[in-house]
C-alpha cells in the first residue's frame, strides 16, 4: 500500500547536519522507500507551533545528495573521493536498493582525466603560493639590509 502522504509540496530533512528540501512529487515515486515512509501521515506527526517540521536522518548528509542524484535520475556520478560501495551502502539504507537486486543502480565514479584536471589545479595553486611566500621572503630580507646600511 503506498502512504498517504500529508499537504505541502516538500519536505525538509536534516541529514547529518545538511539541510535539504525534497519535493514530495519525489518521493512518491518511491513509495517502498524508507524516505516515502517518514513523510507518510501514518509516521509523521504535525507540529503544533506552525513551524515547518524538519526530519532528522542520523546518516551521511554529504552522500545523502547521491541519494537525491539516483531517485532523480536513476544513476550517479560520483567525484573521484567518493566511495561507490559507501554510496550503494546508503542507497540500500533508504530502500532504494537492495543486496538480492538482480538490477545494479548506475553509479560511476570520476575520470582519471578529472583527477589529472584536480591534480594540476592543486599542483598550480601551490606553486602560486610558494611564489608568493618566495616573493615575500625576499622583500622582507630587503628591507632587513636597507635597514642594517642606515
């Protein structure tokens, strides 16, 4: 039976400190999920203060984005300092996947050419740095010998 599923057109969850905003329409495309369950009337109670309610998720809110990438498009690119298993860990927490699933969810990570792109950006800007402490060093050592000739 698919939950019933409160008025609003979004929900707001916490997820280990990362604030999302999903929209319900979302979620009703998977109403197995544990994510379709929280939000249902049978789990989530109304707050009485008017204040919009914010469900907490005690899991990874940086992976948790993935998750929202795979219930959007059915697959996942991942940066290259992301753990595939880690993520497929996370889509079967949700109820979006599962162990015995004959179908593997599509989750590619990054390319050896992204690495090299974040290599050379990382390898650039301290190059850039260590010119510029160089540079620094050597004003500073300037003015030390125009100070001792005075």
């Amino acid at each position: 039976m698919a939950p019933s599923f409160k008025k609003g057109a979004t929900v707001r969850f916490d997820v280990g400190g990362h604030h999302y905003t999903v929209s319900r329409s979302l979620l009703e495309l998977y109403p197995d999920s544990m994510l379709a369950r929280l939000v249902s009337d049978e789990w989530n109670e109304s707050n009485d203060d008017g204040k919009p309610v914010v469900i907490f998720i005690d899991r990874s809110g940086r992976r948790f984005e993935y998750v929202l990438d795979y219930m959007r498009d059915h697959e996942v690119n991942l940066p290259m300092t992301e753990s595939i298993e880690a993520v497929k860990k996370e889509l079967a927490y949700y109820g979006l996947m599962t162990a015995s699933s004959s179908m593997s969810p599509s989750i590619t990570g990054g390319s050896p050419a992204e690495a090299g792109r974040i290599m050379a950006a990382m390898g650039g800007n301290m190059r850039e740095e260590r010119h510029g402490l160089d540079q620094e060093i050597q004003d500073l050592f300037a003015q030390g010998i125009r100070l001792l000739r005075r």
